[in-house]
C-alpha cells in the first residue's frame, strides 16, 4: 500500500511531494485514513530549520488531524476499523509506539508516533481519541492540538475564576481557542493582543472585549487602562521571548500568572526582570494545555456540539496536500491563523 505524503527532506528548503510504502503494523500501531490535517507553527518551525539540528531527516510531519480508523495493529483495544478518530500528539491512553519506518524510492523515511501530512498514517494507539461518528471532521482535526492548547492553558494551568481578567497575547490559532476558553470560563474583560489586523478581527469574533494593536508600541500601557494594576492572568501564544516577558509585566502583583505557551526558536533565551517575580507574579509553563485526551478532547467537543465554542471564525478554505508548502508560508506571514489540509482535495 501507497500513500501521498509531504516529506522534510533538509531543513530551509520546501516539502517535498512522495509516494510512501506503508509499512506493515507494528503491535500498538493503527493505520487511519487521514481526512484533515492541521498545520501548527511547530511545523514551520521544523521546516525552516529554526528547532536546531534535524538528525532525522527525511521525515514525515504534522501532529494533528481527524481521520478514520483503517486497520489496528496487534495488541490494540482502544480503537477499531471504522472509528472517527482525533490524532494529536498529545498522549493518552493505550499503547505508547515506536513511530514507523516508510520507504521510498528505497530509502526509509522516518516518522514520530503520530504525523499527518499524508492520506494515510501508521499512528500510536495512545495518539488516537474516539469520536462520535457524525462529529464534524474539519472541527474534529482542530480538537488535536489547537484547541486543546489553547483551552487547556486557561482551564487547566491557569484556572481563572469567573469575573477574572485575561488578555491574550497572539491571536493565532492557539491563542484565539485561549479566547474562546476564556470567554467560556466567565473571565471579564477578555484581551487580544496582536500586530495583525485581520487575527484581532477574528479574535473578536471569538469572545474579546477589547483589542490592542501592538504595532503602537503601548500594549501595557493599553492594558493598564484597561484593567489598572494589571490583568489576573496572561496567555503567551507568539513563541517570542519579548513578549514572554511582557505579558509577566502585564499581569497584577500578588498573584497575577503569565502562562508561556509559545515555541521560541532554538537558541533563544528568555530575559526577565527578576523584581517581577518579587511582585508576586507567577510564571507558568504548559505542556500543551496540560490536557488527558481521553478525558479533556471529548470534554472540548461538547463545548463545539453545544455552541459554547465556535470555530467558524477560524476556518479558512481548505488546502490540497499539494499545496502544503503554500499552507506553510501563508501560516508563517500572517495570512491565517490555522490552515488546514483536505486529504482528498486535488
């Protein structure tokens, strides 16, 4: 068995378009017919050589999808053929896999327990959640890692307390679903902060109150006027140690958190200013929203099925997987917020 794949073959230049052999299933492993796949900034990062040394390469990429479920491998209970299944490299239960090995042409091109970028994919059980059959599937590819990121940095690292302040720094993909899970969990006012337009559009159509443009140079001085002494909380999704260290600045002493959620590039550091943490500020790491798929995925489609959470707002006209490299650098200037790739569009 064949399946179109993108592949890395050297950092800095573009993916390149193969004809995979689908190797047979290991014990753990599940082969899922890929409907929608996301592509997140870790990708763009990945691609332009930004995450340091590659010793991997050639690879297949993406971490997020929906699909249905092909084959199960031996040993696997969680999922079966026919399954609508989420695939994100968050990990939950079942069996952790080692990631497959297909070839081309010959050579072997490597795979993590889970990538996307391919009509079909050898995944690790434990990177599979189950859905209802009639879930929407292109919402269902955001619940992989969009959604889960962002919602789960408001709802399980930072749990604000309704009546609470936020403001979001980033209206991307992860930063707008950190909207919508602010405006979900009663946070008031709820702030975007963002040099692009057309992202603080959207973002008001998500849940904010107020918008700041940062291009104006004066985000803390607008967030103070905003809310004087600071937010209660802050949502980092740019990956930019700059503004890592000004949303710590912009959050109110004697418990005001800063959540980073970002990927900054390889080799960058972050520079604060030790007396912020003598305020009584927090800074807060996340793993990816600190979610357990199997409890907190499900719990986020609810919220789509009940109209609590929207994501129209972010849904752009799918992208063919021939035109993943488009989707790559569309993604990396700006002009939308979260692509998404359709298996089965030419």
């Amino acid at each position: 068995m064949k399946t179109p794949a993108a592949v890395l073959v050297e950092t800095g230049r573009p993916l390149v378009l193969a004809e995979l052999e689908v190797p047979r299933l290991a014990p753990g492993q599940v082969l899922v017919e890929v409907t929608f796949s996301g592509v997140c900034h870790t990708q763009v990062l990945e691609t332009r050589g930004f995450r340091g040394e590659d010793r991997y390469v050639p690879h297949c990429l993406g971490h997020e999808g929906s699909g249905t479920v092909l084959e199960a491998g031996p040993g696997v209970a969680k999922v079966k053929p026919g399954d609508q299944v989420i695939l994100s490299w968050m990990k939950g239960s079942g069996a952790d896999a080692p990631g497959p090995h297909y070839r081309w042409d010959g050579r072997v091109v490597n795979a993590g327990a889970i990538t996307t970028f391919s009509r079909y994919a050898v995944i690790s059980e434990n990177r599979l959640t189950v859905l209802t059959n009639d879930f929407p599937m292109q919402e269902a590819a955001l619940l992989g890692c969009a959604v889960p990121t962002g919602m789960g940095a408001v709802f399980n690292t930072a749990r604000p307390a309704p009546g609470q302040s936020l403001a979001v720094f980033g209206a991307g993909g992860i930063g707008l679903c950190a909207v919508a899970a602010a405006a979900v969990a009663g946070c008031i006012p709820v702030i975007a902060v963002d040099v692009e337009p057309r992202k603080l559009e959207v973002a008001r159509r998500m849940g904010v109150s107020h918008c700041i443009d940062a291009t104006a140079g004066r985000v803390l001085e607008e967030i103070e006027a905003i809310c004087p002494g600071g937010v209660d909380i802050a949502i980092e999704a740019t990956g930019r140690p700059s503004v890592m260290a000004q949303a710590l600045a912009s959050v109110r002493g004697q418990g005001g958190a800063a959540v980073v959620v970002g990927n900054a590039r390889h080799g960058e550091r972050l520079e604060i200013d030790p007396r912020q943490l003598n305020l009584g500020k927090r800074l807060l790491g996340t793993w990816g929203g600190d979610n357990w798929p199997d409890r907190d995925f499900l719990r986020y489609g609810k919220l789509v099925r009940a109209g609590k959470l929207d994501l129209a707002p972010m849904m752009v006209e799918p992208y063919p997987l021939s035109d993943i490299n488009r989707a790559l650098d569309d993604l990396e200037a700006g002009r939308t917020v979260r692509p998404l790739v359709q298996m089965d569009l030419r």
